[in-house]
C-alpha cells in the first residue's frame, strides 16, 4: 500500500524535473540592457544610438524611463510556428517595442497615478512572423514604476508562442491535482487526529500536509487570477511565511517521531536561528526562503541520521528520502526543487506515520488479546478450586457452630462473586469500587481465618479510577505471605498522593513477614498488576514492593 502510494507520489517530481529542464529557448544567453530616463518615441527605433544610456538607473517613484536589449535569436522559426516574447516577474508598467514594432501594452506607464494600477506581473506577447528571423533583434520598454521603483531589471524569454499561453496553465493543473491531494490528506490524518487527540505527530502532518498544500495555490494563483506588481509583495509575504511555517513543523514532526537528547534546548535553538534566519534579509524573499530550506534540510537530516543510529523503525527510508530532497535541489531550480523536495520529504513523514500506525494496530490487536486474558485470569484467580472449597469448607463449619454467622458468610462471598462480574470486563473502575470489593474480601477471610483485618485508608479521592481487582490483589498477597501479629490481627491501609507530575497509591500491611529472606520474584499477582497497568497507561507506571520491619509496601505511581 505505501509502495503505491509513494510510486504516485514520485511521479509529480519526475514531471517536475521534465518542466525545469525546458531550456531551449531561442536565445543567446549573453543579453545586455541599458536604461535612460525619459520618454522619447525614437528611442524604440531600431537605429537609435543608444551608446550613452546607462546599465544602471535610480529613480524617483512614477518616472518614466527606457530600456533597450539586443538580443540574438540562434534558430529559425519552425513551419507554422509564431514566436512569443515571455515576460517573467516584471515589475512596472510598460510597453514593449521589438524592433521598433509596438507589440503589447501593461498598464498606461507614466500615467499609474491618474488611472490607477493596471496590468499584471507575467504577460505574453506574440512576435510578428517577418521580425522573428534568425539573427540580432531590439526589445525597448517604455516602463514606470510608481510602485518599488529599484525593480528595474526584467526577465523574458523567447519561445514558441503557443507553448507559452498553453504551459503555464497545463503546469498549474496539474500542481492543482498535486495539491489537492495533499488537500485531502490533510483532512483525513485532521480526522484522524480528532479520534486520539494524543497523537501529536498525526495532528503535525495534517498541518504540514495543509501548509503545502496553501503554498503551492498561493504559488500558482498568478495563473488565472491577474495580480499588479504593486500587489506581489502581499503574495511573497504569504508564501515566506508559508516556508517558514513548514521549516518549523518538519524538523518538529521529525523530533516526535525519533526521540533525542536534550530534545527541547535543541529545538528552541533550531526555531531561533530560523526566525533570525527569516527576519534577517526579509525582503529578499526567493534567498531568505532558500536559506530557511537549506537550514530545515539540515536538521532534518541530523534528526534522521539519529533516529537511524537509534535504530527507530523506518529512518533508514526516511533518510533516503532526505537525500533524494538534496539531490533535488542541488540539480533543479529553486521552484521545483522546493515543491518537489517538499513532496519528498512528506512522502517520508507519511512513511513513518505509516509505520506508527501499523504498529499501533498491532498493539492495539495485543491489548485485546491481552484485555480477554486479563479478565479470565481475573476470574481464575478469585474462583479457584481450592478458594472454594476452603470457603465451603468454612461455611460448613460456620453453619454448624453458628447458622446466623454462616447466613453473613454467604452474604459476604456472594457479594464479591457479585463484585468480580460487575469489574470484569472494564478497564478501569472508581477507586470506591475497588475498596468495597477489598472490604468484602476482608469480611470473607475473617470467617474463614478467623483473624481480625483491620482496613484502614487516606487521602483517597473518590473520582480517581484504577484498574480493576489490583488493590485486591495487594490484599491477596498479603495474607498468604503476611501471619498475624501476636493480638491476632492484620492492618492493611491504603494511602493516596496526588503530586504535579504523578499519583501514587501506597499499599501497606501490617503484620509479620512469613520468609524475610526469600528472595522477592514476580509471581501471578504481580505480573497481573503490571499487565492491567501497562493495559491502562502503557509506560507511564512504575510498581515498586519490599518488605518493611512492620510488614510489606507496595507503591503504585501513575505519571501525568
């Protein structure tokens, strides 16, 4: 199943791989361009001296300013093929002029002010058929920026112009299907959480999984929503912060999910260099988000390479995954490598979450099976043969010497019988339960032994639960392995602590140890107690008995 699902998963990076390898474009990498202020017609003339302009300009909000490129077109347009001019993240408003030929207008340069923002960042235009030969070329741009007037350098491309309109919204489709896929998977493990509120790492994934799925619509949204350059900085705001959000929660789900040393200070630290490392060059959005994904792969991959040396199930597969990521980035753009690493790397995160949770449902199928197996040897333990003919044994005496006495024996055993159905088959019952069933048993064997046991208790809160008959085995424990003091008595007391961190029930006997000396070994009672306490709070228990100069002690401690 996940051999599947990582197989779908890894086909939106090899595609993404196919898009950024799309180089060919029909142009001569060295490409100069010169600016001058103003705005004269004749400066888009193709024979216009230009030898004077400046490779750099300053300028004052609202200027209107030229530029002009020589480019060198290397091939020849194909049979039916018209070539299109691709401006990318182009700030300003602009007309552009090739070879002295107005080919598209965005915006009404120089006017932004008066008319208002008008046109968008990335725009297309066709190239005539008889100016696209083979050979050198002239792009003048007739631009202002009354918004972010430093922006003054754009980037174009020259390419087929059906490609051009065609791949930016077949690209952002089939991102859309991409996403939506992480869409969903965020809803579902957001479900899921909902089900068991203690799985953090689960709840870390769905946001992650959310995360990814805002930065990759934020990303494409420039697709068909017509964004002004004056509004760009809105959408790199989101999409930095976006990065940064999922910079914190990959490393943190990582630290979930394998454990390490000084785990808090670590993290602590990791978080602030992040936010030192976001706040530092903010406004250089596309390096400040390259240098938060560097600093996330690095810890990740640090996290990882413990968890493998720990040996934690499924870090070897998640570090492959890491490396692929870096593989990704230190070959692809920027772009794709931040989507396909990210993809990548949850798909490593869904791995482990995988694994977890089979693990999960393993151990939940063993509490089951453990849970049935409690509540027989709960049964067994109270119903044996030699407990019940020990009592009849009793009864038949008591009836004998004192019929009265022997109705209140009967009394007493059929109540514990009674008791012992009510418990067991639940996982834990009121702490007040758990007394009366200790006190009947008390009333049972003092028939029985004809001993006087005294039960005493303090400090018990009446709402706390525990699992159900471990008290009365305590009980048990203590009267087979306990004798009498010399007034012929045995005190049991039992005492509660709740503190900030745990609670602790403290079972005491009083009485005269049997065998001082006998080594002390788990025997049917103990394992009993250990398995409902496992049953009930997994690892946060500890048992602890010895025997005392006044009899024995048990502690019990549950941790918060």
């Amino acid at each position: 199943m996940v051999s599947k699902i990582a197989y779908r998963l890894l086909i939106p990076v090899l595609v993404l791989f196919n898009i950024s390898c799309q180089k060919n474009y029909y142009l001569d990498d060295h490409i100069s361009t010169v600016y001058k202020k103003g705005n004269q017609k004749e400066w888009a003339n193709i024979d216009f001296n230009d030898q004077n302009w400046d490779k750099k300009i300053k300028l004052q909000a609202g200027e209107v300013f030229w530029s002009r490129t020589v480019l060198d077109i290397t091939k020849d347009a194909k049979k039916l093929q018209t070539f299109g001019l691709d401006f990318v993240n182009s700030f300003g408003e602009y007309e552009v002029y090739w070879d002295g030929v107005l080919i598209g207008k965005n915006g009404n340069p120089g006017e932004e002010l008066a008319k208002g923002p008008s046109g968008k960042m990335w725009r297309v235009y066709k190239i005539p058929a008889n100016l696209s030969k083979k050979g050198k070329h002239l792009i003048a741009v007739k631009k202002s920026l009354y918004h972010f007037p430093n922006h003054t350098q754009f980037r174009f491309y020259v390419y087929d112009y059906d490609f051009l309109l065609e791949n930016p919204i077949k690209y952002a489709a089939f991102m859309h299907i991409f996403a939506g896929a992480f869409l969903i998977a965020a809803i579902y493990f957001f479900f899921l959480f909902l089900g068991n509120k203690k799985e953090k790492p689960i709840l870390v994934f769905s946001i992650s999984c959310f995360l990814f799925f805002a930065l990759i619509m934020v990303e494409f949204v420039r697709t068909y929503l017509p964004i002004h350059y004056s509004q760009h900085n809105i959408r790199m705001e989101i999409i930095a912060y976006l990065t940064f959000f999922i910079g914190l929660l990959v490393p943190f789900y990582f630290s979930l999910q394998f454990r390490y040393p000084k785990q808090k200070l670590i993290l602590l630290t990791y978080f602030g260099f992040l936010i030192y490392i976001f706040y530092q060059d903010h406004q250089s959005y596309d390096w400040t988000s390259v240098c938060m994904a560097i600093t996330t792969w690095f810890f990740s991959l640090f996290i990882v390479i413990w968890g493998v040396y720990k040996k934690y199930k499924g870090a070897l597969t998640v570090l492959f995954s890491i490396l692929i990521c870096g593989i990704i980035f230190k070959f692809a753009y920027f772009d794709t490598s931040l989507f396909a690493g990210f993809s990548v790397i949850l798909l490593g995160m869904f791995y482990i979450l995988a694994v977890k949770t089979k693990e999960q449902r393993l151990a939940y199928e063993n509490s089951l099976v453990q849970s049935t197996r409690l509540r027989l040897e709960l049964l067994k333990k109270n119903i044996q043969p030699h407990f019940i003919m020990n009592s009849l044994t009793s009864l038949i005496d008591w009836i004998e010497e004192s019929p009265k006495k022997g109705v209140f024996f009967i009394e007493a055993l059929s109540k514990e019988f009674d008791l012992l159905n009510q418990i067991e088959n639940k996982k834990r019952i009121p702490i007040a339960q758990e007394i009366e069933l200790c006190r009947t048993h008390l009333e049972i064997m003092k028939f029985r032994k004809e001993v006087d046991y005294i039960w005493e208790q303090e400090g018990i809160n009446a709402s706390e639960q525990v699992p159900p008959a471990i008290l009365h085995t305590l009980l048990e424990n203590g009267i087979t392995h306990c004798a009498p003091l010399p007034d012929n008595s045995m005190v049991f007391k039992l005492i509660f602590k709740s503190e900030a961190t745990y609670k602790s029930y403290t079972f005491l006997t009083y009485a005269r140890v049997r065998n001082t000396y006998k080594e002390i070994k788990d025997g049917t009672g103990s394992k009993y107690i250990k398995a409902r306490l496992e049953e009930s709070y997994e690892s946060k228990w500890s048992f602890f008995s010895e025997n005392t100069s006044e009899g024995w002690k048990n502690i019990i401690k549950i941790y918060c």
